[in-house]
C-alpha cells in the first residue's frame, strides 16, 4: 500500500486517525468517548485511505505490451508497446490498434505528454 505518495493529505488523515484511536483508546476509562472515536477512527480511515489511493497514478497511463509485432511508425518487428489508457486518452475500444517499437513509443509518448493527455 505504501506505493507513491502523491495525496499526502489522505496518509496524513490516516495517521491522524490511527494516533487518536490510540490516545482514547489507551487514556479514557469509560466506553462512551471510545464508541464515538471508533466511529470517527473508521470514518477517518476509510475517507483517508480512499482520498490516499486516489491520488496515486500506479497505472497512470496503462500501457499494452505485445511480441512480435510492425512498429506503426517506423515498420520494425519488435516487442510493440501502446499507451491504452490515461487521464485523457482512452483507446480501449480502438479496433485497430497501433503498436510502436521502444524508441517509436517514447517519442509518442513525448508527443502525448507535450499535447498534455498525459502526466
């Protein structure tokens, strides 16, 4: 889980939640103010976690790997690679797709990433 921290603010919420459940949980006598900080640990921790992964970009863009295929750019047969999905680029239904050998995917990737559809 401790992948790229890209949303800090879900990880802090997340350790500031944990930290307060174990303060109540240690330090109060009676069960009513531990029901309460329970309720409000749970909330933390799933509004955080969830804000946390949010904002990680695991596979951000998803890229698509195949042998032995003609590069569409320069007609080389290699292992092909295409950029199948990201922020603002979707071809997961493309019915033809275009693969492109290592060198041709950088430089279309930088392409992608000069136009601003990718990260």
């Amino acid at each position: 889980m401790f992948i790229i921290l890209k949303n800090k603010l879900g990880f802090w919420i997340w350790i500031a939640g944990n930290i307060a459940w174990i303060y109540v949980d240690w330090f109060t006598p009676n069960m009513k103010p531990q029901i309460i900080m329970m309720v409000v640990y749970a909330g933390l921790n799933v509004w955080g976690l969830i804000e946390w992964s949010r904002g990680t970009s695991i596979l951000n863009p998803l890229w698509e790997i195949q042998n032995e295929i003609k590069c569409a750019d320069c007609g080389t047969v290699t292992k092909g690679y295409r950029i199948v999905k990201a922020k603002n680029y979707d071809k997961t239904q493309d019915k033809f797709p275009e693969f492109r050998c290592e060198k041709c995917s950088r430089l279309k990737s930088e392409e992608l990433k000069d136009r601003g559809v990718i990260e």
